[in-house]
DNA sequence: CAAGCTACCTTGCCACGCAAGCTACCTTGT
DNA sequence: ACAAGGTAGCTTGCGTGGCAAGGTAGCTTG
C-alpha cells in the first residue's frame, strides 16, 4: 500500500525547487536539502543524486568554500543554462497544477463534447 | 536529458484524477484514459495498471456493461474506501501545490532564521 | 579520545508512467 | 465474404528518480 502519493508528486519538481533556490543565492547540498525538508519533506539522500544531475546536464557549477565550522562546502551557483530551465519548468509547473485544479474543479459534466449518450 | 518534468509530476496525482472523476460519474479505463490524456497527458498504458493497483486497494469496484458499438465495458465505481482516499488525496494535493508555491514565491532570504553568517 | 555535529557521497530498493505491442469485439466498405 | 478501422481490454520492458541506510571525513567539545 503506497500511501504516500507525495513521494511520487516531489519528483520532476524537487529539480524545479532546487533551481529557484540557487537563483536566490548560491547553496551547498546540504543546506538546501535541510530547507526543502522542511518545505517539502525532502530526504537528504536525495540531494547529491539530483546536484550531480543538474551539474552533468550543465544547469549548475560549484566552487569550494572553506567552512568556519565543519567540512569544506560545495557551493552551487546556476548557469545561464540552469536559469533557463528555471523558467521552462516553471511554466511547467503552472500549466500542470493548472491542470490538475481544472480537473479537480470541473463542475460535473463539463467537459460533455463527444459523450452525448449516457448507456445508464 | 529527461526534460520532462510533467512525466515525473503526473505520479501521485493520476491516482487522484481518476478519483475525482469517478466520483463524479462511474466510468470505464478508455474512457478516464482519454479525458486524462487531453486534460494532463496520461498514456493509455497507464490506465490499465492504475485501474488495477486501485481496486487491489479496495478503492473501486466494476461491473460490466455491453456496449452498443465494440466490446463491453468494464465500468468503475468508487467504493467508500475510494471517496475516503479522494478526501485524503485532494488535501494532500492542496498541501503539496501550497508548498510549491510558498518555495517559488518566497522574496528572496525570507526563511533566514539559524543562517545568520554569510561566509562570503 | 570519544561524542557529536557538519557535510560530503554511495548503494539497493521500489513505485509508477510510458511506449509498444497484443487480443478481441463490432461496424463499414468494397 | 473479408479487410480495415475504431473501440476496449490488457501486458511487457524500460527508465526515472526519491528514499532509507550506510559510509567517510573534518571539526568542536567534554
């Protein structure tokens, strides 16, 4: 039993969520996956997969930072190529939760075009 | 290179498209499959394994009637279980779409609470 | 010197949409 | 009578990608 139908909503927009981060400011993995945890319930786990995925598609470049505190950070900083993608995916993003509201919103039998006849 | 993020996104929400239209009217997979697939895209492949998971989980519940023109239908009918989920499922949706949002909305170093040092 | 935090990263698993393909029913055209 | 084409059902193989759990290493504090 699944259950969770959040874990399957989260991907194609953690991507999405990560990119309008970075546009913000510039942030290392494990900094951003500690906000979006708290915004979207994202696992740390999943972060380093998904920096290394937009680093070889070329949406992101990092450069080391040394930390008062701890390890050194790999910051993130967008490419003019990760912007890019910030506003295709956005616009995306609002065409499919647009969608999806328009179909939750339907007021019962709208969409009638082709369905004339009702067998029951 | 993916690029499509609407794939992803779809996961976790077909579930609750299909409910929201069966609560509405029963109905049978070619028909969901091709309202959804003009709505948000959804393939026909899918309708046939998402039909299934939902009545393995108790959430609709078929019967069969002829057609006038081509095979008999194999109709759907939410189940108590399946008006329960849709209740469940739509608050989640809300819940998630409201976080997305609050994440791609959010002016610029609002969250700032424990991120007091710039080190740069 | 052992805890414990930060920060990095990997592995194995699982869910689930999709394309493509298959079967079979029924109508229409020639 | 038989091929074509639409309707309707279903399956297989594949790929994506989040997640839990685990592992390394730097640094701080008791």
């Amino acid at each position: 039993m699944p259950e969770h139908i959040d874990t399957q909503l989260k991907k194609g927009v953690l991507t999405l969520c990560v990119l309008t981060l970075l546009n913000r400011r510039d942030g290392y993995a494990y900094d951003i996956a500690a906000d979006l945890s708290k915004a979207i319930g994202m696992g740390e786990g999943t972060i380093y997969p998904l920096m290394r995925r937009m680093q070889t598609d070329g949406l992101v470049e990092t450069y080391l930072v040394e930390s008062a505190a701890g390890p050194s950070r790999k910051y993130y900083r967008l490419t003019a190529a990760g912007r890019r993608a910030l506003e295709a995916q956005t616009a995306e993003w609002r065409t499919f939760a647009d969608a999806v509201e328009a179909v939750l919103a339907e007021p019962a039998a709208a969409t009638a075009e082709t369905k004339g006849e009702l067998t029951q």
